[in-house]
C-alpha cells in the first residue's frame, strides 16, 4: 500500500520533469531557427569543414539538438549537433555566432539570440582534427528571419 502510495505521487513529478525538458529543449532550438550570418573564412563543425560565406540556421524537425546549416550561395548543408548553451555575460551583438580559433583553424562554439534568451553550443571535433594551442574568440554578428515561424 505504501508503495502503490509513493508510486502514485512519484509518476505526475516524473512526467512533469519530462514536459518542462522537452518544451524548454524545443524553445532552444525555436529561438536559434532562422538565424543567419556571414563569415569571411572556413570553419570546423564536429563533422565537416565549411566554407566562408552566408548561411542560415534551421532546426531539424522536433530534435533540439540536431541542427542545419545551409550555404545561402551553394544551397549545401551540413547537419550540426549542439547542446544547451549559455548567453555571453556580455555579447558582442545581441545576436551573433562565435569561432574558437586555434592554430589554423576556425571551430564553430556557440550560436545565440539574446532577444529570446536562447543559446546553443557546438560539439567540437574530435582531438586530433584541429591545433593544438591557446585559443581565441571571434564573433560575428546574426540576423534573425522572424517570418519562418
């Protein structure tokens, strides 16, 4: 009886928790859908090499995770995964795309939107594909596309 008793009271937070980490997942990949940017250099996702340009950023369906960055000017697109983020304390722009640039390269770290509060980070290539090194930061700055929702 006791059991049944904890059990009953245990399922409703357990469901609870689910709803509020899917919606707050989905809010993260709803606010960074539709940015765009532009950069004057090639850069490193967790899986490709990109070129410098425009591109715009798309989720990819309901995974919050999961999302696609397409050359405005070639139309290719390369799928990357992020995690939740964090806004920068101070951003440069309220809405931008930072690089960590090491050695050669330039590795995508984090999108965000200030506006909606909403930031997402790049998984970073394995060790081994890029320098070794201190690194630095650049950020460009964003546009959001507001008419795609």
């Amino acid at each position: 009886m006791v059991q049944r008793c904890r059990l009953l009271i245990l399922l409703p937070l357990l469901a609870a928790a689910v709803i509020v980490t899917a919606r707050d997942a989905t809010a993260q990949s709803v606010g960074i859908d539709g940015l765009r940017f532009t950069t004057a250099f090639p850069f490193m996702t967790e899986n490709a090499t990109l070129d410098a340009g425009s591109y715009t950023v798309t989720r990819v369906g309901a995974n919050p995770r999961l999302l696609q960055f397409t050359n405005d000017t070639t139309r290719k697109t390369t799928l990357v995964t992020v995690n939740r983020g964090k806004l920068p304390v101070h951003p440069p722009y309220p809405t931008g795309v930072s690089f960590e640039h090491t050695g050669d390269a330039y590795l995508l770290s984090s999108i965000w939107d200030a506006t909606s509060g909403i930031a997402a980070d790049a998984v970073k290539p394995a060790p081994g594909r890029v320098s070794v090194g201190q690194p630095t930061f650049r950020s460009v700055p964003a546009t959001k596309d507001d008419s795609r929702h």
